[in-house]
C-alpha cells in the first residue's frame, strides 16, 4: 500500500482515534495479520482478518487489508470488491481510494482508476504524488492536456520531483514538443543524473529533433547505469531505423526482445521495420504478438490495416487502418469537431468537411475522390 501525502494534523488525529476505537478483539487480530502479511504468510493473514471480519462485519480496515492481500496475489477483481465494501463505509480516507485505483490499474480499467485519483486530489489538493498519479491515468485515456495540467499541479508542489520530470517529458515527447521535452528531462537530470529511465527519453527526444550524437550519448548512458534496459536498446534501434539502418534496426528489437519477451514497443518497431522492408508475413506476426500482449491495442490494428492495405485487401484494410485515431499519431493530430464523423452513412442534402490529415503526397492521391462525395449529394 503506497500512502497519500498531504494529511493534516487534524487528518492525522483522525486516523488515529479511528484506530483507538477498534474493538480489543478486531485490533489484536489485525496486528497479527499484518505481521503475518509483511512475512509472506498470505494464508495466516487472510485468516486473521477473517476472524477480525466475524468480530466485526462493519470494520473498514479489515476490509481494505483483505483488499490489498487480494491486489498482491493478483486477484483484482477480489480486491476490487473489498476495497469497495471499505469505501462505502469510509468514503473519504485516502489510502483506501489510493488502493482502489492501483486494482483498478491492475484489472485495466483505467478511467475508473483516474477517477478515483481525481477524488483523491479533490481530498488532499496538497499532494503532489495524487496530482502524478491522476496524470498517468489521464495520459493513458489520452487526455493529454488534462494530463498536462495535473503534471504541472504536482511540480507547483514539489518543484524537484525527478519523477515528475520524468512524466511531462514523456508526455511533451507524445505531443511532439521535443524540444521542450529535452529540457525538462535535463531538468530532471540535473537533479538525478542516475536516471537512465529519463536518460533514454531525452535519447529518444534527440532523435526526433535530428540531434543523433547527442542521442547515442544519451542511449549510452542509459545502458551503462543499467546494461539490460529494454527500451534504451529499442532506442538504438529506433536511432538506426531514423538513419535508414535497418538492418541494425533489427538487431536491437530482437535484442530488447530478448531482454523483455513481453514488451509492447519492441513488437511494434521490429513490425514497422518488417513492413518497411515490405516482409508482410513477419510484420503481420509482430502485429499478431503485440494484440496477444495487449488485446486493445490502436496501434496493432492500424499497423495491421496498413499489412492488409499493401495486399489489396481494401475492405479490412481500410477498417483496421481506422483504429490509428487510438494511436499517439492519431491522439497528437486529430482534428476535433462537435459535429459527427461520417462513417458512410447516405449524404443528401447535407454539407460535409473534407481535409487533409497527413503529407501533401497523400492529399493530392486523395483529392481525386472529392468528385465522388459530392456525387452522393453533398456539398
């Protein structure tokens, strides 16, 4: 359980009388199982709280401690279900609300879990660790500017957080601001310079800005401080692929696969690679894994659709090549309207918005249907 700061004295006093009016029985008994739990001895201490729990059916500790034994095993919807039955009796203590999210977290539910990090910031608006923790969800969501802003709420607070850094870097880089990027992650070097997590973002941040010395001094840090990192050998190879080295493109995924069989954006590189290279069965196989991994994934399906375009299959192409407004590319440059997204449906009458959405060589391919649409009866 990862506490909240920010409690006051009076918060504090609180908390403490709340303990000091447990029943003897249910506080000699959750003791014991904590002892019990923080040893390893899942069994004993499941044991103990269910003995608390006879004593006393209505006591939130001992339900949120059957909570967090449940998120350590991995059984998040067990987890969830007590944590729940503890809020709904102490609907405002914070780590009960913390740890609700973390199940969340751990079942993929992830607006619910930003939900309740929204109402943990709402309780303790001084805590910088609830305002990263809200950010995070937020930035999966792709609430990018929500996610910006309560970022920059948890530095107003804690101005030297390395952390923290770390998170706005990350998401400065997703928006294509990697100039600003490379600046906090220096911000948040300077203060731990043995960050090789921050070092391979600014790496990674260098690339894209065409600054590849300075990247590949970056990336080399990283491994130095930690020499089976995976994604500061994903990294190198994204800095060989940019170079038009794919070759060494390769062998870095396949090496960062090797460091870790399960990590997603290895997959995803060594598929882009493969498709550059017009090897479609490998990338479909990427493409394949990466949707084992991780089932909901825009960018498998789009990258899928891009394979299934190349082979002329336009109908599960073109569908599959949708799921991109779910990918960081689609996330950064959709354009956002309140009118609805037309999706076929018949045109007669009405006035539609054409516009261009990638290069220019694309635009000009793309223009020809123009005659097409407003064939259907649109202006």
């Amino acid at each position: 359980m990862v506490k909240i700061c920010g409690e006051n004295n009076g918060e504090r006093k609180k908390s403490m009388s709340k303990q000091l009016m447990l029943n003897p029985r249910v506080r000699k008994l959750l003791k014991k199982g904590i002892a019990h739990q923080q040893a390893g001895r899942r069994e004993r201490a499941e044991a103990c709280y269910r003995s608390s729990l006879k004593a006393d059916p209505r006591c939130p500790q001992t339900l949120h401690l059957l909570g967090l034994l449940a998120q350590q095993a991995g059984d998040y919807q067990q987890s969830i279900g007590w944590i729940e039955q503890a809020l709904t009796l102490n609907p405002n203590d914070h780590d009960t609300l913390n740890s609700l999210a973390e199940s969340y977290l751990g079942q993929g539910k992830i607006e619910m879990a930003s939900n309740c990090y929204q109402r943990l910031v709402e309780l303790v608006p001084q805590s910088a660790e609830a305002y990263h923790r809200l950010g995070k969800t937020q930035e999966r969501l792709g609430e990018w500017e929500a996610a910006t802003a309560s970022y920059r709420s948890a530095l107003a607070l804690q101005a030297d957080s390395p952390d923290v850094l770390g998170s706005l870097a990350r998401l400065q880089s997703k928006q294509g601001t990697h100039k600003e990027a490379v600046e906090t992650c220096q911000r948040a070097l300077s203060l731990d310079p043995i960050q090789y997590e921050t070092l391979t973002q600014m790496g990674n941040a260098l690339i894209e800005l065409g600054s590849y010395g300075p990247a590949i001094e970056a990336l080399r840090s990283a491994l130095i401080l930690k020499p089976d990192y995976a994604p500061a050998v994903i990294g190198l190879g994204y800095f060989f692929e940019r170079k038009g080295d794919l070759a060494s493109a390769l062998d870095s995924y396949r090496n960062a696969l090797k460091l870790n069989p399960q990590s997603v954006t290895a997959h995803t590189h060594l598929g882009t690679v493969y498709l550059l290279q017009d090897d479609l069965e490998k990338a479909t196989e990427c493409f394949e894994q990466l949707l084992k991994l991780e089932p909901d994934s825009a960018e498998a399906r789009a990258f899928l659709g891009l394979v299934h375009l190349k082979q002329g299959k336009f109908r599960p192409g073109l569908s599959e090549y949708e799921s991109r407004w779910g990918t960081p590319y689609g996330l950064r440059f959709r354009r956002k309207f309140s009118q609805p997204l037309w999706k076929g449906e018949p045109l007669e009458g009405s006035r539609i918005l054409l516009h261009a959405e990638q290069g220019m060589g694309d635009t000009l391919q793309f223009v020809r249907y123009v005659p097409l649409v407003e064939a259907r009866g649109a202006r």
